[in-house]
C-alpha cells in the first residue's frame, strides 16, 4: 500500500483483535494486497462488510456474468484500477464482449449489449452519472429483475464503490499484469 503500511496484529486495539484474528484467518492475502489490505486498519467493519460479500458469492441469485458486469461498470465510474484490474477479465469469462470491455475501459461509445445486459448498463450509468434513475430506465430493470434482485444489484454498486474509495483514497498499487488499466 502507497500511502500507509499494512496494519499489523500489534497495532490493532485489544478490543478489535479477535476480530483481526478471525478476518485474517479467512483470508491472509486479502489482508496484503486490494481493498482488504485498507479495510483491516477496522477489523471489525471489514468483518461485516465481508458478510454482505460473502452473500454475493454465495447466495446472490443474480448471475455471475450480471455481477461481473456490476463490477466493471463501478470500476469505470469511480476510475479504480484496482476493482478493474480484479474483474475485468473475469467480465470477459463470464461472457461481456470484448468489444464492450475494451469500449468502457477506454472511455469509448459502449456498443450494445444483449437486452439483460444492456438495462444492466443503463441503469448503472444513468445511476452513477445522476445519482438518480429515470423512471423508463426503473421500470426496464425492475420488470427484469424484481424488487429483490434489483435491490441486490443496487447494493452491489454501493459496495464495489466502497472499495473502489478506499482502495482510491489509500493509493493501493495494482499487482503487475493482468488487462490494460483503464484510461483516466
């Protein structure tokens, strides 16, 4: 990390240890390197942020290639290279075009989209653009997806912000290779 070392067990109070213990415990790499390596300086926030995480890997009936595309789409919006070094080649796995990968990470017209996808992308960019959605763009996500579903896809956008801010603000580095960095 650029802007502060990573926390060690020491330097936690007393009080958030176990907590430290247990989130170490569950993922020692995390704890080095991304978003984890910010979120551990308050174990115990990232001991609850990782539940709403672990519920989209999970249990989240939104599909993977949905959540890939949630991803990026926050990645791109909050310029964080880290979320899109983590996720847009996994985007690519999971089925989104090239084309749309590499449009979005050079801040290119974005082609369209299968229409699952497409009112997945224009929810989150009118959303993210306006902090508001129009109600032709509500009424396309939610005669799609539900209440339930949309609700989880909202939250996502929220929390892959999160990281995106923390990992932003604290200046973590990217690992070397992996997909071109996206243009800022």
């Amino acid at each position: 990390m650029a802007r502060i070392p990573t926390v060690t067990r020491d330097q936690v109070p007393e009080k958030y240890r176990e907590a430290f213990d247990h989130e170490i415990a569950i993922s020692r790499n995390a704890a080095e390197n991304g978003p984890g390596s910010v979120m551990i300086n308050s174990p115990e926030m990232r001991k609850r942020a990782n539940h709403l995480v672990f519920y989209f890997r999970e249990e989240s009936e939104l599909p993977q290639k949905i959540q890939e595309l949630i991803m990026i789409l926050t990645a791109r919006a909050t310029d964080c290279q880290y979320i899109w070094f983590a996720h847009s080649a996994r985007a690519r796995q999971q089925g989104i075009s090239d084309a749309f990968v590499d449009a979005l990470r050079d801040k290119k017209p974005l082609p369209k989209l299968p229409a699952d996808e497409q009112i997945v992308v224009d929810y989150a960019t009118e959303l993210f653009a306006t902090n508001r959605v129009s109600d032709a763009t509500f009424k396309a996500v939610i005669d799609h997806f539900g209440a339930l579903l949309l609700t989880e896809l909202t939250t996502m956008m929220g929390y892959y912000s999160m990281l995106a801010l923390n990992v932003n603000a604290f200046e973590v580095n990217v690992p070397e290779g992996g997909e071109a960095p996206l243009v800022v």
